[in-house]
C-alpha cells in the first residue's frame, strides 16, 4: 500500500513501498537486532521491521531503497548484502 507524502501547499503523491530482504552477518543476539532495527527506522520511522537473530536477517518494508538501507546499516556496524 502506497504511503502519503504532503509536498509543498499540502499536495500528496504515493510513495511506493519496497520489501527489503538482507543477510547482516554480524547480527548474532538481541542486543544486534535492536541496533539494526534502530538503524532503520531513523532512516524511515514508518519502516516496518523484522530481525532473525537464528537466520541473521532482516526483512524490511520501507519506502527507502536497498542502497539507502544498506547505508544506514553499514554506518550503525552492520554491514548487509541482499537474500537471494
């Protein structure tokens, strides 16, 4: 579902939302999970968010790209690469 962006005198446009999946290696316990999840959701505070711990995954729905999350992850100590 698009979300809603107000632009300037109050027009809205849809944002189209992207599911990210991505591999964190170094996401090993829960202290990991919610410096990952943190991560995130400065960069999208609407991103809804799913970490496994056992799989070392993040599953993401965010209106950011891949590379922005990527980013943001790689900043927070957590560098990613994408799940097949």
């Amino acid at each position: 579902m698009p979300l809603l962006e107000a632009g300037p005198w109050f027009s809205c446009k849809p944002k189209e939302i992207a599911m990210i999946h991505l591999s964190i290696p170094k996401m090993a316990c829960g202290g990991c999970a919610s410096g990952v999840t943190k991560a995130i959701l400065a960069l999208d505070p609407d991103a809804r968010v799913d970490t496994s711990t056992e799989r070392r995954e993040v599953t993401v729905d965010t209106v950011s790209n891949q590379a922005q999350v990527q980013s943001a992850l790689a900043e927070a100590g957590y560098p990613s690469t994408p799940v097949a």
